[in-house]
C-alpha cells in the first residue's frame, strides 16, 4: 500500500504522516466475486486515531482498523499496516 498524501506539512523522522483523509493505493489485492474482479480501491478506516489529528483529520495509527473496499463497494477485508515508525504514538 502507497500513500497520496493530502497534506505534506506534518512529518515524523522526515515521513509524512497518514490520516483518514489520504489517498491509499492497495496492491496484492486479487479478489473475486464469482468471475469477476473486484480488486480493492479504496479503504474506509473505522477506528482511526481517537485524539491525534492533522489539519482535522484523525491520522492513521498501526492499530488502526478499516475496511478495503472495491469500487462496487463489495467488502474485502481490513488492510494491513505493515510501515510505521516508532518516535511518536497516539490514540
């Protein structure tokens, strides 16, 4: 998963943080309803940071929970948060 950030002005040890509000480009994501592709597009996070926000929006913890999402809005389960750093931690 790569991340288009919505702003660039937060950093921590020099990467921009991730919150709700950026653009998640999902790979490895080859699911299948019945003949057809439904490969995850977008994700929907449901439990996001509860006190920690940029420009408004709750950033994205490595307990974070969502939900990928095709772009028939068909469930695909939750993505992974596989990079985080280890300076900084919220709730």
């Amino acid at each position: 998963m790569n991340i288009i950030p919505s702003s660039a002005r937060v950093k921590v040890g020099g990467q921009i943080v991730a919150t709700t509000a950026d653009t998640f480009l999902i790979s490895g994501c080859t699911f299948m309803v019945g003949p057809k592709a439904q490969p995850c597009i977008q994700i929907q996070w449901l439990v996001p940071a509860s006190r920690v926000k940029i420009g408004g929006q709750p950033v994205v913890l490595q307990c974070s929970t969502g939900i990928c999402q095709s772009a028939e809005q068909a469930l695909q389960g939750p993505p992974n948060v596989l990079v985080t750093q280890t300076r900084v931690r919220g709730q």
